[in-house]
C-alpha cells in the first residue's frame, strides 16, 4: 500500500487516509459543508472555518461581527433626546417669562418735607409711572417706621396708583430729628427707595420757621 507523509505533523499516512492519525490533521478531501478542495494537512477549511471532517457545528471561532445602532433603539434616543431638550426649552421660557418686566422699579425725583410742624411733617416726591406711596423713617439711620403700613395707592392690589405722592408722618416728638427715605411700587411689583439718607427735624414750642436740612 503506498504510503505518505501528513503535511502537517511529518507522520506516515497510506493512500485513502482521510485524516492524520497522529495530529486528527486533514489528508485530502472536499470540505463537507461548502464543497471546497482542501489542502492535506488543514484540519479546517480556508474558505468556511469549518472543521474538515465535520458540518456547521463544527465551525472554527469567529469573532461577531459588530452591528450598528437597531433602528428601534434608534427611535428611542430620539424621543428621549427631544422630550430632553422639550423639557429644557420649557424651563427656560417660564423662567424667563417669570423675569419679564422685573426692573428696578420707578424712577423718583423731587423729594421735599413740607408742612413741618411739632409734631408732624409731610414728605413730598415724584415718580415716572403711577406707583404706590411709603415713607421709611426712624431716629436713626436704622430707620424702623413705616408710614402707612401698608403701601398707600399700590397698584398691585388694584389701585392706579400715583405720580405725586404726599404722605403725612404723625405722631412725632417736638424738636426731633428724624431720618427717612421713600418707597414706591410699580404695578409690576418692581420696588424703587431712594438711595440718600435725609433728615428732618419737627419744631419746638416757640418756633415759627423750620427748613428741613435735605
């Protein structure tokens, strides 16, 4: 019987040999799951990665192939990011709907003390937009009063609201000294004070005259 040498391994092989019976190597035949010629010596198939002496099952290794995005999951990024940046964009428009038309309130000019007396005096002023009225004073600079309470003409509680403001503080202690500031409101709620501390001082008994030292 006529002998040969595996390809493979260097072992003896006769004639007819499928498989090497050193090594399991491939002799000679055609690959049982796609047909191919194999070379002696292959135990698997250069074309397929089967093994050669068996089918499908028989499959050397292969690394998976990788695969993109599926379209569903696609789909979802998709809605999520857009429900995402929705919800951003919203945020931010009731935000900013929440800043519109917050400043820094009315502008006021002309601040005088009028009608000083023993134990009285009013404060005069003027604003560039119907606004409410409020005198802060005190004997300090700490102030600590309010006059009225509760802002006079305020037209964030349904009132128009002024441009001439006329508030009368009383009662005050004779030959006092008083500090003070005024307070206005627009009808957006944007609050004004006036930045300078002034004074004013309510007369003694004897007195006539009194200027106000502003």
């Amino acid at each position: 019987m006529q002998q040969g040498k595996c390809s493979y391994c260097g072992a003896p092989v006769v004639a007819g040999q499928r498989f090497c019976q050193s090594c399991g190597a491939l002799v000679s035949a055609n690959c049982a799951h796609c047909g191919v010629s194999l070379s002696p010596g292959l135990k698997f198939c250069s074309n397929c990665g089967a093994f050669a002496g068996g089918g499908p099952q028989s499959r050397m290794p292969v690394a998976p192939k990788t695969r993109g995005l599926s379209s569903s999951l696609m789909l979802l990024l998709v809605m999520v990011l857009t429900l995402f940046l929705a919800s951003v964009g919203g945020l931010i428009y009731w935000q900013l709907g929440q800043d519109k038309g917050k400043g820094a309130g009315p502008k006021i000019s002309d601040i005088r003390v009028t009608h000083v007396g023993l134990t009285s005096a009013t404060v005069e002023w003027k604003t560039d937009v119907p606004s409410s009225s409020q005198v802060e004073y005190g004997r300090t600079r700490e102030y600590g009063s309010y006059v009225p309470p509760e802002p006079k003409h305020d037209p964030t509680k349904g009132s128009v609201g002024v441009t001439s403001h006329s508030i009368l503080i009383s009662p005050l202690t004779q030959g006092t000294a008083y500090h003070f500031r005024v307070r206005s409101k627009d009808d957006k709620g944007n609050e004004a004070v006036s930045t300078a501390d002034r004074t004013f001082k309510t007369l003694q008994p004897g007195k006539e005259r009194y200027s106000p030292d502003l």
